[in-house]
C-alpha cells in the first residue's frame, strides 16, 4: 500500500498516508522537512505566485518559492477559494 497520494499527473504536491521524517526518500523525493499524515508536500519545484493543484484542481496559491520535498501548508500558501476580500 503507498503511504502518499497523488491523484493525477497535473497534480504538484502528494499528501502523505503516514508520518514521515526529514530526509525519508519516497519515489525519488527526500523530503526537506517532517511531514504528517494528511500534510501535503511538494512532489516539484513550485515558484511563488504558482497554483498548487491537489487532485488535479487549484487549491491555492504558493506566497514562496517552494522546493521539491517542502512541507505545502499555510505558512507558504494564500488561499484562492471563498476568499471575500478579493474579487
């Protein structure tokens, strides 16, 4: 059973199924950082200002540079989704 998901190939993070570790190799990705289970990390380079795409949909927007193998969470994303001060 794999311990990550990706749902389609447009898709640039992975979420993971498990707790990892910094440094863990998972299908030729070491990971820059922990991870926990139902985190998502990057699975390609991610420059600001890109889309994530998690199940082949848009989910937010990167606010930095993101590495392959980095944690995607709040502290590197801005959400896109059902945002009221934005039009």
């Amino acid at each position: 059973m794999k311990s990550f998901i990706i749902v389609n190939e447009k898709d640039n993070v992975a979420t993971a199924l498990k707790d990892f570790k910094k440094g863990e190799k998972i299908d030729n990705i070491v990971l820059l950082e922990d991870i926990k289970s139902g985190h998502k990390f990057a699975i390609k380079d991610i420059k600001k200002g890109e889309l994530i795409i998690k199940y082949a949909e848009a989910i937010a927007l990167a606010n930095a540079n993101i590495k392959t193998g980095e944690w995607v969470h709040i502290h590197n994303t801005e959400g896109i989704r059902g945002r009221g001060d934005k039009e």
